[in-house]
C-alpha cells in the first residue's frame, strides 16, 4: 500500500479531530464514513451484499489504492446490522487468488491457447448461430446459478427465451431451491417467505427442519441464541439426520431417519388436530384442503416427466388421512418417540406460542422435496401460526440471488420475468417488454437442469454456456454428466472467475468480473434486492457475464433488444426488468431507491417496504377485508395438502448398508472455487472428509485421517475419516462436504429429484465403506 | 503547505447543508458524524495565503455554528524549526 507523508499528515489530522470529537460528544460514531482513514492510508468504503449465501448480509468494502483491503458488516444493513460470518469477513479475498482468469481461451487442437476476449465472443456467437442452424433452436443452451446478480439473469433469458426462441435456460438454484418454490406455489399459488428475518426477534420457538444453521446461516443463527439469551421464553429444537453444531447448541435435538420428516409432519398435523388445536376460525376463513398423485416416481431414467393434479378434499377427508400417521405408528417409521413427536405439536399448537420453522437444503434436497415443504405449511396453517411476526414458516436459501435472480426472473425452462411460458398473456407481456415478436417464445418448457445434462449427454443439446456454477462438481450421478459434455460434437462455453472442472471441459473460457468487480443487484431469502456499485476494476480482460451476454446477443443481429451502453446499462436493465413487476404484488424499488439503501424489500408500495405478507397490517396487496388474504390462489385461500410418506428413491440394504448425505461446511461456501482461494479458510479446513458414527469406524477399523472407499451403484471414491468431528452422523450413515473438487463426491450420488420440482436428492443413497 | 483539522458545528438542522458547503470548497475533505450533528474538517491548502482565504470563506458560511481547530501542521515551521 502506497502512503506517502503528506497522506500520513493528512491521516493524524483526521484521527486527531475525531479523537477529539469521541471525548467532546459521548457515544459519537463515524462509522458510515465514506472516507474513513486508518494508520495504514486512506481507505474508501462502499456497501454491498456479501458475495457467499443466501442470507444477505450487508458489508462495507474498503478499498484503497485500487484494491480492497477490508470488509466490515454494514450497520445500516437490517439482515446482519454489523455482523459477519467468517466467509463475509474473509470474502476480498476471494477476488485475489493468484489463479484469477484474467484472459479469454479456446480449445485449438486440443489445447487451451489464450486469445482476446472479442475474438472468444465472436467465437460463441458463430457457433451458436451454426447450432441453431444445424441443429434446430433448442440444441442450444444457457447454465447459469443463483449467484448471476439479476441483471446476468434477466438478459440471459431475454436473449435465449426471446430472442433465440429457446426455453433451453436453467441455473444451478434447480439443485438447492426448486423445491421450495414449487412448495411456495402449490401452498400459497405466489413464490417466496411471506414473513422476514424479524420474525427472528419475535419467536419464542423455533424449529430447525434439516437445517444446519449454524453453519450455513450463522449470522441468522447468531442472532436466534442473541434472543434467547436476551429472552427467558426462547426454546431451539433441532429437527435433523445427523447431530451437528446446531443440535449442540440447540434446547433439544431430535434425530429422524432418512426421508421419514413427511411422516413426522403429518404426525404433528394428526396431534394438533386429535387435540382441538386447529385455529378454527383461521382455517374456515383462509384455508382450503387439496390432495394429489401418489406414487409419483424418483426420475431416475431420462424423459421423465409427471404433472401433478390437485383435487379438492373436506377438512374431515383430511382428518381422516391423517389416521395413518399417529405419532405410534411414525414412531416406528422415523425412529423420533411418539413423546417427541407430541411435544412438537404441542409447541405448534399451543396459541400463547410464537413459532418459526427454519429450513433450507434438508427438505428442499429431497425426492419428496415439495411434499414436505407444504406439510410444514400444513403445521403453520393448521394453528394460523403464519405471515405474523414471529409466526413463520421460512425457507432459506443458499445461494446470494437463489430468490432475486433465479426464482423472480425466472430463469428456469418454465419461467418468465412474469410468470410462466405456458401462459398465453405471460408470453405477451415478455414479448412487449422485451420488443420481440410473442411466437419468439415457446409455450413449451424443455429441460430442467437434471434432463439438461442428459440431453447433452444424449446430443439434444450440441451447445452449452455455463455462467457462475461448477456443475462439474454439482451435479448428481457426475461421471455420466463430464462424460457427455466431452463428447466430440458437443461445444461448452464457461465463464467463470477461476480455472474448475467445469473450466476443464469447456471449450472457450471467457474471464468473468467477480462480485463488486461490476455493478449488479442480488435478492435475498427475504424478497430483499440489494444492489452494488462497481467498486473495483475487473483484472486483465474479465467481463461481467451481464456484458458478456450482451455482446453475444449484439454479434446474433439483436442490437435493438440490448441496446445499453456501458455506462447505463445495468440502471437500464433493472427499469426495464421492473416493468414485469409492476403492481402491489411484487412492485421491485426503483434503481435510485437501491442504489441508496442496504437492500430493500419487495412488495415494495408507495415508498414502503413489505415486512409479513398476506397480512392486511403491512402488505397493501390483501384487499379482501380479512384479517389475512392469501391472493396468490384463486380461491384467496392457503392450500393444507394430503402429503403421503413415500420412502426415498434409493434406500440402505444388505450389500449397500450406509446411507450417504452430502453438505457444507461453515468455511467454504459451494464447490469451494473461492473460499478455497482465500488463505485462512482454505487452511481451517483444507480438504473434505467422511463423517463415521465413532462405533461404524470401529466396526470397520478406521481411526480418524483413515482412508475410507465410499461404494455407490454409481462409482466410488476414497477419502479421509472424521470421527467425532464437529458433525456426528448416526449410526449406519456417513456425511461429506462437497466443497472439495479433489473428492469428487457427487461421481457416488444419484440423480433422483422430487418429480414435481426437479430438485436432486443430495442427501440420501445409499452406499457401502471399506478400509482402503 | 499546512494541514488542519477541525470539528466543524452545524446551526441547527444546518447539517446536510453545511455538508455540501464545505465539500464544494476546495482544500477541503468533509466527514459527518453518523449520529451527531457534528463534523470533521481536514483541510489541506498549499501555501498560508490560500489557507488564510479558505478560512475566511469558511466562517462566512451561513451553515456553519462554530469551528474548533483540532489538529495543525505547516511544513514551513517545521523547517523553520
């Protein structure tokens, strides 16, 4: 860092008038100071979101001479008011690693040679055209994630869905929150949490469904055990399949067998029911009562395909279904004591109590993934526990834009900026907006993410562009999936910030601008868009995927649907994007409205954000007169549905004994292609492992470090034991982090998904161990 | 080439203005305390007549409550020293 003496004066003078000002005024802060100054130079701050999870956690960068130098929590920001986790105060780092992608590449004879970053675009464009021509539209495709800020999202599928004419666009969020849409939308028929991170200050219960909290979301967990402390009335129970640091720090842990949380669901459903805790007047005025297919499937075989079909049912049919679920007989499914079960619902029902449910991959991850995101539904609904402060049902993400980018622009096969493809005035609202001709977009969806590989695999898809995500390392069933995008006649375009195995099969690389290397907006778990100001210039000849797109659309003849220059284009962008929004609904804040706060949340009406949703109290959207009105469905009604236990699609048996759950850990975020650039993280924890129940390890002679072979019907890999690490799987399952592209532990996991979301079951298959 | 710092008072409800005030001076480099109306002046002229001036058109702003030195330097003194 560069400080010369005159800086140096310049400083002292500073620090000495501010020292004098904190002895003069009690309490004084200079904290938001754009231009604080330090003993180490000049340091200029500005806000964005952090870069890692879905939490939204404001953070101030410091930025001298060019580069960034710290990171604070922004106390301005409602999400963390200050605070960080480890990854949020690490994150500058990431932008550092002295691997950065800094030039374009294509693959010549095999090898991968550098070349300038307009003659990759030029490359991209031809071979998309000749694809296209070749082949037909929808043998090319996009692949991006939820952490494309929205404007990457939105001009991703303006050109593929309105201007190429192909639904072929998907993100890697189809892995971690597809589910909870589907459950948002077949419960509410309107997508994400109704309540906020408020709720938090407000609950006396809360609930942890298969969510590791304090490790994925430790800010928000941090501040749970803050009320409990604070409070006297605060109770934590950890609903989960392994014992880890939220089990410890939880009131009390209770563990379930594999897939079994739907039967306990309707096991606190059949309590609260058999007890006369039904908030009666809540149910006959906003609820009503549906049931579905049964024996939906697990999509494992290519061109699976299954629509559900809702059909409406009596409160008593409801009752009547839940017979099979009385906490004696789930005792003997799930393993959880019909006691425990009781004392859930009783926590759910008794109406002096304020409770949240928490989740996030547990339940979303899982073939059943819909289902049991409504059967958590059906406990909120059933009491009226709901779109109250502190009554909340609240399905987190895990990805910075899961919920901004993916979900609101919707940049999965079926989706629009607005609604569905499949819908005629949805088509035309697109097509006026985005100035194309409406028979531009296919009322067809084509491939979900799961079936997007495969039909590379097979050669549906000759041509494929992957933003943001490494799927390389993300996707289930991984050797079938590298195989097919090596196939000889397939091409694969990556952008991306550093070399990956996603990097490693690609044809043209192009280098990506990082995080606050360009301007952009994310949306968090609670309908909050936070935008950021480029802050930094991107190294070498890296470009914002935004841009990148745009310049690939210009080279296809579409110079009039992206228009933007550099200097505007991300403000003009979001003014156009916003239009799709219009309404009390999900009216998005204007780009000077963003640019001036830590984040605001949508609805966003007349100047005020919306905190509870469907609740006449804060969101000017109800309109029914009631004292709730859930408008997404078009009965005005919340749907309770008659959800089933099905068992998963691949179960532990005698030769494939052990259950496999994959997962994170609280120092890498995703497949680890940042936080394992970052020094001090990457050293916590240098590589992944295999959590052992400490009796299976004995049983099978292990001792921690070990090497361990991990046996699916899919392949095998050998890593590292922990036993009594900082997780402790039961017995007869092992856990490992996925972060780890040195442990490639998706070539073991299948690629079964819930048949009504698509999601992938990351959580269970099932394997068996040898010493290696 | 003197360097100073000062606590800056704003008349009342004057903050913001006072703000602009002084950031549209040359020399000057503002920075507002987050919950007070008070602020930090650092000024850096690059000679005594220049900074003779900027003081004198600082106390004529009409934002402006008070202003107390916190902090002086002038390179000329030290060599003089």
């Amino acid at each position: 860092m560069k400080l010369n003496r005159r800086h140096f004066i310049k400083c002292a003078a500073a620090g000495s008038a501010i020292a004098t000002a904190g002895a003069l005024f009690p309490g004084i802060s200079f904290g938001n100071w754009q231009k604080l100054q330090n003993n180490s130079g000049m340091i200029d701050w500005q806000k964005a979101p952090c870069r890692f999870c879905g939490t939204g956690c404001g953070v101030l960068i410091g930025v001298s001479d060019g580069r960034a130098v710290a990171v604070k929590g922004d106390p301005n920001c409602s999400v963390n008011k200050g605070l960080c986790c480890m990854k949020g105060y690490h994150s500058v780092q990431a932008l550092y690693g002295s691997d950065r992608l800094t030039k374009a590449q294509v693959r010549k004879n095999g090898t991968m040679v550098d070349v300038p970053i307009q003659e990759a675009l030029d490359i991209i464009a031809k071979k998309i055209k000749e694809t296209r021509d070749k082949h037909g539209k929808d043998s090319v495709a996009i692949y991006g994630s939820g952490q494309w800020t929205i404007p990457d999202g939105y001009v991703a599928s303006k050109l593929f869905k309105g201007c190429l004419g192909t639904n072929n666009v998907e993100a890697n969020a189809r892995l971690c929150m597809a589910s909870a849409v589907t459950g948002f939308m077949t419960s509410f028929g309107i997508d994400e949490p109704m309540g906020c991170y408020e709720d938090i200050d407000h609950a006396n219960v809360f609930i942890t469904w298969g969510n590791n909290m304090a490790e994925m979301h430790p800010v928000l967990f941090s501040r749970m055990l803050a009320n409990r402390k604070r409070r006297t009335n605060v109770t934590i129970i950890d609903f989960a399949t392994r014992l880890t640091r939220t089990s410890q720090a939880a009131d009390k842990s209770i563990l379930f067998k594999p897939q079994t949380d739907l039967a306990v669901a309707n096991a606190i459903c059949h309590e609260i029911i058999k007890n006369g805790w039904v908030n009666s007047n809540f149910i006959n005025e906003h609820v009503s009562f549906h049931k579905g297919k049964t024996n939906i499937g697990y999509g494992t075989e290519d061109h699976f395909a299954f629509t559900d079909k809702a059909e409406p049912i009596s409160f008593d049919d409801f009752k009547l279904f839940l017979d099979d679920y009385t906490p004696e007989k789930v005792e003997r499914i799930s393993g959880v004591s019909a006691q425990d079960i009781k004392y859930m619902a009783a926590l759910y029902g008794d109406p002096s109590v304020k409770v949240t449910s928490f989740w996030c991959m547990g339940m979303n991850q899982h073939t059943r993934g819909t289902w049991i995101n409504n059967l958590v539904y059906n406990i909120h609904l059933l009491t009226g526990k709901i779109s109250t402060p502190g009554n909340s049902p609240f399905s987190l993400t895990g990805q910075p834009s899961a919920c901004g980018t993916v979900r609101e622009v919707g940049t999965l096969t079926h989706a629009l900026p607005h609604g569905v493809v499949m819908n005629e005035h949805d088509r035309q609202m697109a097509a006026e907006i985005w100035d194309v001709p409406v028979s531009n977009i296919d009322p067809k969806p084509t491939y979900h993410t799961v079936e997007m590989f495969r039909a590379l695999d097979r050669g549906d898809i000759k041509f494929i562009w992957i933003q943001v995500t490494n799927p390389m390392v993300t996707m289930p069933n991984l050797k079938r999936y590298r195989d097919g995008a090596l196939k000889e006649d397939r091409f694969v375009v990556v952008s991306d910030v550093y070399p990956t195995p996603t990097t490693d099969v690609a044809d043209v690389i192009l280098p990506a601008a990082m995080w606050v290397e360009q301007e952009g907006m994310f949306g968090n778990s609670e309908r909050r868009t936070q935008h950021f100001a480029q802050i930094l210039e991107p190294p070498g000849e890296a470009m914002s995927d935004t841009w990148q797109i745009i310049e690939v659309a210009r080279r296809l003849g579409f110079e009039k649907q992206f228009p933007w220059s550099q200097e505007e284009y991300i403000e003009k962008i979001w003014e156009e994007y916003r239009r799709f929004h219009a309404g009390p609904k999900h009216e998005m804040a204007p780009y000077t409205v963003l640019n001036e706060r830590s984040g605001v949340q949508w609805p966003f009406v007349n100047g005020k954000e919306t905190r509870w949703r469907f609740n006449p109290k804060y969101d000017p959207a109800c309109s029914n007169g009631k004292e709730f009105h859930f408008y997404g469905k078009k009965d005005n009604r919340a749907w309770i549905w008659a959800r089933p236990y099905e068992p998963a699609a691949e179960s532990p048996d005698n030769e494939y004994n052990f259950w496999l759950n994959t997962g994170r850990v609280i120092e890498h975020w995703h497949t680890g292609s940042m936080t394992r650039r970052v020094p001090v993280l990457h050293n916590a924890v240098p590589s992944s492992y295999v959590e052992l129940h400490p009796e299976d390890a004995a049983d099978l002679g292990v001792v921690n470090g070990e090497m361990v072979k991990i046996i699916s019907r899919r392949g095998e890999i050998t890593m590292p034991a922990q036993i009594n690490g900082r997780g402790v799987p039961v017995r007869g399952m092992v856990f490992v982090p996925f972060f780890d592209e040195s442990y490639l532990i998706n070539e073991v996991t299948l690629d079964a998904f819930c048949p009504i979301s698509k999601q992938p079951d990351y959580k269970k298959c099932a394997v068996k161990l040898e010493k290696a | 080439m003197p360097v100073f710092s000062y606590i800056a008072i704003p008349k009342s409800g004057a903050k913001k203005e006072l703000c602009s005030d002084l950031a549209a001076l040359s020399f000057c480099e503002v920075i507002p305390a987050d919950n007070q109306d008070v602020i930090v002046l650092v000024t850096d002229t690059p000679d005594e007549n220049t900074e003779k001036e900027l003081q004198k058109t600082m106390k004529e702003l009409q934002s402006l409550q008070a202003l107390s030195l916190a902090f002086g330097y002038d390179d000329k003194e030290k060599i003089g020293n």
